[in-house]
C-alpha cells in the first residue's frame, strides 16, 4: 500500500479547513435552531436562489482551497499564491502558504549553493 506524505505546511493547511468548515456548519446548525432566528428568516424563492448561489460559491472556494493545499508543493508559487488570495478571505490561510514560500525559498537557496561548478 502507498501511502502520500503531506508536508507540515500542508497538514496545517488541512486542519485549518477542516477547523473553519466545522465552523460554518455549526454556525449554520445553530442558526435553523434557534426558533427566534427563523421566524425573522424571509422564505421567498429570491432568497432561497440567492442561498443556493452562495452555498455554491461557498462549495467552490472549498475545492479551490483544497486543491491548492493538496498541490502546494507542486509548480513553483502559484498554489501558495492562490492560498494567499484566499488568505484575504480568511486570515489563516496566509500561514501554511507563507510556510511554503520561505520552504521553499531555502530550498532553492541550498540547491544553488550545491550546484556543480562550471
């Protein structure tokens, strides 16, 4: 059996998804709990497209999230760079990315100095 190693920027990157996502569920569950909340809640079709359209938004953000995360090894900068971006959105994704840049920085500072001379 193979197993796939994730780097610690990347494991990070996993729980802080899966921390945040926990979150919004929670909020979402406490909120059709709260009998309160729903009574003030509009229940037309406008609203209902509206919250179809931000759970999709939502949906979509996750997997760009996700597959930044997963391939943040992977082509240079440009997974970190996008992490980043999400990172306005939520702060703690500016962690593992920033990780993986000095990471990887540091790694092409040692592959520099290790070249053969010419």
């Amino acid at each position: 059996m193979v197993t796939k190693k994730y780097s610690l920027p990347q494991l990070l990157g996993f729980a802080i998804m899966i921390i945040t996502n926990g979150a919004a569920i929670l909020t979402v569950v406490h909120t059709y709990q709260n009998s309160p909340l729903l009574a003030l809640t509009s229940r037309s079709l406008i609203m209902s497209a509206i919250g179809l359209v931000m759970f999709v938004g939502y949906s979509l953000i996750q997997l760009l999230i996700y597959f930044s995360i997963k391939k943040l090894n992977q082509n240079g900068y440009v997974w970190s760079i996008i992490l980043i971006l999400v990172g306005f959105w939520n702060y703690l994704y500016f962690i593992p990315a920033v990780w993986t840049l000095i990471l990887d920085f540091y790694k092409r500072i040692k592959d520099y100095k290790n070249r053969p001379a010419s």
